[in-house]
C-alpha cells in the first residue's frame, strides 16, 4: 500500500530490525512507558496497522501529557482538518528542555503554523546534520521529500541512504518500490518490493505493495493474487482491491 505522509499513512520506525536506542531520534521525555508506546505506535503505523497505532501514540500522550516528540507524531499523522488544532497543542507545550532534535522539528511546525504549505527541506537538512548516524532522520528526510515537498529524486536519495545505513529495516523498501515506480524504473522497483516482503514477509502490507506493483504493471492476475495474500492476513481493503484486479483481467 502507497501511504501518504500527512494524513492518511506514513511508514516510521520498525523496531523488530534495530534497537530503539539506534534507530530512533532521542526524546526528551522521562516516562519510559510513554516511550515504549511511542515505538509501538511507529511500528504499527510503519506496517499499516492504523487504527492500533493511534492508540499505542494516544497511551504515549496520557502517560506524558507534554511528550513533544510524540506531538510531533500525532501532527505528521493527522488529516488536514485535525492539524491545525494538533499544531496549537504541540506549540503551546514548554519547550525549555526539548533536545536538539525536539528544537529542530519543532521549527518545522512553527512554519507549518505560519504557512500549511511550508517546505521541510530546510528543517530535514538540519536533523541530518545533527543525527547523521541515526537512521529516523534520513527516513523522515525521504518521507517528507516523497510527500511534503514533493522532491522525488531528493527522497530516492535519502531512502537509498538509508538502505545502506540499515539494510534490514522493512519499511524503508517500500518506499523504494514506490519510488522507483514513479521514476518507471520497474526492475528496481519490483526488487524493492520483493526484498520488502523477504524482510516483513508476516506483514500484509508487503503483498499489498507487490500487487499495486502488479497493477501498475498492467499484470492483473498477479496483482490478484498478492491482493489475495494480503486479504488473507487481515489487511482492510485487500479483497475489494483483489476483485477490481480480477475483473481487469482480459
């Protein structure tokens, strides 16, 4: 499934690749309850689990009502008509002993509430710098180059990056997959998707994405057929997509 980055899906941290500790960009919080269920709720949301990730980043919020790195989730994930109101909370939150990265992404919502249009590459090129080695930041960097800015050789850049810095993080090939599909590079595409699977292969979301490839590619019994898988391991949708798929068929 192709997800969209500011409202409907987006892929975030899997912590069943890497630690925590290395993947994911610091937090100031103190609650280590509210920050185990952050990290639920991102691999939840990264394998397009929706509905259990919204509540996994609402316990992270009721456990430490002024969690700001998980505000900042909450943002990213909300519908255009949520957002603003979530944009007022997040800033009205004290900001005195947010971390580097805190600051810095803070910076992007203060633009985002002086323009919902703002770009995101000023704010992504800094939390590289700051967090080089850390995984999230180029995977935040690539998302919101796909969606936010709309920079699609800017976020192929920083998905192929991050592949070499953490080749076994699922998430990231699917947003490969969907790259390479829209620059028509097929192969690299379906490479994309089938390492995707290989690395999540308990997920249906990784034959959700193989058979929108399928699809894409005009090839409507295969797309069916990993629509069926998908349907088959409880993914919502699949087998209305599976069925479309079959009555394309020639």
């Amino acid at each position: 499934m192709k997800t969209l980055f500011a409202g409907i899906a987006l892929l975030w941290g899997c912590i069943t690749i890497v630690s925590a500790q290395d993947f994911y960009l610091p937090v100031s919080s103190k609650s280590k309850t509210a920050i185990a269920s952050l990290h639920r709720a991102s691999e939840l949301y990264s394998n397009i689990h929706f509905k259990e990730g919204k509540v996994e980043l609402d316990k992270a919020m009721a456990e430490d009502p002024n969690f700001f790195m998980a505000h900042i989730y909450a943002v990213q994930y909300a519908s255009k008509a949520e957002k603003p109101a979530l944009i007022d909370k997040t800033l009205a939150l004290d900001a005195t002993n947010l971390n580097e990265a805190e600051k810095i992404m803070r910076g992007l919502i203060v633009k985002w509430h002086e323009d919902s249009t703002a770009k995101a590459a000023e704010t992504m090129n800094a939390l590289i710098a700051a967090y080089p080695e850390t995984p999230q930041a180029l995977e935040w960097a690539s998302l919101h180059s796909f969606y936010t800015d709309k920079n699609l050789d800017g976020a192929l850049d920083y998905s192929e990056k991050l592949a070499k810095m953490s080749p076994k993080y699922a998430p990231n090939y699917n947003i490969l997959g969907y790259l390479y599909m829209e620059k028509k590079e097929m192969d690299k595409a379906k490479a994309a998707f089938e390492k995707y699977i290989s690395l999540a292969p308990k997920e249906p979301n990784t034959y959700d994405s193989m058979a929108e490839f399928y699809l894409e590619n005009k090839d409507y019994a295969k797309s069916a057929e990993y629509y069926d898988k998908a349907a088959a391991m409880g993914l919502p949708g699949a087998k209305e997509r599976a069925d479309k798929a079959r009555a394309m068929i020639k």
